[in-house]
C-alpha cells in the first residue's frame, strides 16, 4: 500500500519521498480553533528539528470544494 496526497502546489507526493525522515502526521481542518491555534507551535517545532530530519506533513480534512461529494 502506498500513501500519497497532494502538496500545496497540487503536484502528488508519495510518503516513500521523505523515507528517512521523522514525519508528525498531523490532521487538522479550518474549521478547527484548536488546530489553528497549534500550527505556529508545528511550525516551529518543524523548523527547530528539521536540520535532524523532522518534518511536520498537516493533512486538512475539509472537503474538497471541487469533488461532487
């Protein structure tokens, strides 16, 4: 089984391109108060370690505006 989701700039990444790394999955959705308020914290948190190999990958969970769901 692979796992795959779309980047920000919508090219598909695969999570076997950052095998090596330390990945903190994170779910949130903009609806979310609490998940909004924690991404500076993940932001930071990211850029403290990522010279170790952490990265944090923030999935939201809105749905897509342009799926027919």
């Amino acid at each position: 089984m692979q796992a795959e989701y779309k980047g920000l700039d919508g090219a598909t990444v695969k999570l076997e391109d950052h095998k090596g790394k330390v990945l903190l999955l994170n779910l949130w959705a903009t609806w979310c108060g609490p998940c909004r308020k924690e991404m500076p914290h993940l932001v930071e948190m990211q850029n403290q370690y990522k010279d170790k190999g952490f990265e944090v990958i923030g999935l939201n969970t809105d749905p897509d505006e342009d799926s027919e769901e």
